[in-house]
C-alpha cells in the first residue's frame, strides 16, 4: 500500500488549534505532520514521552527547551533534533501569525 | 544523547556522486539525507528493498518510477511517498545542475 501526498498541502495557521496528521503508521514508528500558529508548551509544563521522537522544522520558527539546558534552541528552517525517550522537553514558543510545520517521527522503544 | 542539526547544511550539487548522511540510526530505523544531482537509477534496474522507505522530497525536483505504474510519478518539494518492503521502484530522474534534497526513513520489518 503506497501512501503519498504533500507535505505543505492545506497548511493553515490557526491560532486556536495546532493541527496534527498522521502521514505513516506502521510498527514501532509514526510520522507526523504539526502545523502550529503561536502555541507553545504551558508554562511550567514538560513534555515526557515513552517514544523517542526525532523532529525537523520544515518552515516556521520555533523555539525548544530541554530540561537542564541553560536556555531554549532556537528552531529554525531545516533544523532538527532527536529527543530520546523520556527527554523532557517543552516547546518555548513558535512564531505567532504564520504556520510554523514540523515533521516528526515517533519512534518505539525497542521490545 | 541529542542529536541535531539543519538538513539544508552543506549541500552541495554533484554531478559525479549522489551524497548520503545518516541523521538518525535507531533499532529498526534509520533517518538519511540524500543528495542527487542530476543521478538515477541506470536503466533496467529496479531497487528491491528489505526495509520499507519514506521519503520526502524537501528541495529539487525528481521522478520516481513504482513497477506497474503506468508513468513515473514526478516529485516536487513537499511531495512524500512510502515505499513498503519490496515494493520495486526506480528514481526515472533528478533535477540536473542543481541539489535535490531527500530525506529518507528506512524501517526494518518487525520482526
């Protein structure tokens, strides 16, 4: 079964709701396009995963704290990062106004 | 262990060799750039893989033949496809005289 489509495809910025796509699902790993519009982690807030997830921004700009950083890595076109499992995590800001589009793959723990 | 980086650092279009970076190697997955230049698949010879692949064309332009497809599919920025174990395909062509960016992710079967 041959999945395809557009990356980029009716990306729009809503800045009531990031919006999330599974493009690949299969065992032990999913692919998932992110549009966001300004959203960020709540304060005070951590994102702690059981997957590993690898991101790359493909347009937008963003910001990423990891916990016992000194501060947020800015995110720009292109950049990405591998957050290993259980890497806390927060998503600082992302740009307010236009559509900041992540691509992300989660990825299982090896059994 | 973090690992980042940008996936549009240092790329440059040769037309003498096809450039590949592993960005991410995980058990059962591994994330790599591909930079073409103008390279496909010489004629007659189709790619038949273990590993299923998604690829996602980020830059460049390129046409991916699929066997049993009447035509080559043409890819352009954003345009993604997954390839499932053995699915025969060829690269029918890419973009000469500039860089086409691919990012692949290759996953294993589960076992």
């Amino acid at each position: 079964m041959i999945g395809t489509g557009n990356i980029f495809a009716d990306v729009m910025p809503n800045p009531a709701m990031e919006a999330f796509a599974t493009l690949l699902s299969q065992p032990g790993l999913r692919i998932e396009r992110i549009v966001s519009a300004g959203q960020a982690t709540p304060a005070g807030v951590w994102l702690d995963q059981e997957q590993g997830e690898w991101v790359l921004l493909l347009e937008g700009a963003a910001a990423l704290e990891v916990e016992g950083e000194t501060g947020p890595r800015r995110l720009a076109r292109g950049d990405y990062i591998w957050l290993p499992p259980h890497c806390r995590h927060r998503v600082a800001w992302t740009e307010a106004g236009r559509a900041t589009v992540w691509l992300a793959v989660h990825v299982d723990k090896p059994a």
